[in-house]
C-alpha cells in the first residue's frame, strides 16, 4: 500500500497526536519524543516514519529527513509520497540527477497503478 494515509487507527492516532503538538508550538525536541515513542509502539511503521522524516523536512533538516524516507523505502519500496519527498530534498541539496531518478520510480509506480 502505498499511500499518503494508513488504515491503521493506532497510527493514526499517533499521528494526529502530532499535528495537535505542531499546532501548540510545543517545542522540537518534544515533536521527536513523540515520534519516538510512537515508533517504539509501531516499530518501522512507514506512515509513521514518513511523517517523522517530513516533519524534519519542515524544520529544514534535510539530511535526517531524507534519512527516514530512505527506511521508508527501505520497508515500503513504493511509497509514492516517499519517493515524491527524497526527491524533492536531493533538488533542493543540488543532487539533481538523484533527484530525477527518484522523481521518475514515483512516476513510474503511479502509472502502474492508475
């Protein structure tokens, strides 16, 4: 399954926990505690994981973010939205060729599947 969303109400539970944090301007390291400890609960859960690596990409980390969408695809190797992210982080490092590598599987995998 390669979608943006899970079916699994656990995480998404865990996940609108998040975005509650998020809204409250509770601090960074606290986001990250979350997350740690709803991967302690959900071990390798790429929805999870996924949102970990865009929440690092929205605090402009770059490198732990395309860190997790690497073990994202490393569980879940077409995970449209993880393709979409890595690729957007290499453009945004100048590691363009990567970039379209990746840009070009998630264009692949969405053809396959429309």
């Amino acid at each position: 399954n390669n979608m943006r969303y899970t079916n699994d109400n656990e995480v998404w539970t865990l996940v609108e926990g998040v975005e509650k944090l998020v809204e409250n301007n509770v601090e960074f390291e606290e986001i990250i505690n979350y997350f740690d400890n709803a991967l302690k609960q959900k071990p390798n859960d790429p929805y999870i994981l996924y949102a970990k690596g865009g929440f690092y990409f929205d605090n402009n980390n770059y490198e732990e973010a395309i860190k997790y969408m690497d073990k994202v695809l490393e569980i879940e190797p077409r995970y449209v939205f993880a393709l979409g992210l890595k690729s957007k982080i290499l453009s945004l490092l100048g590691k363009i060729e990567e970039s379209k590598i990746c840009m070009d599987e998630a264009e692949k995998i969405k053809s396959e599947e429309s």
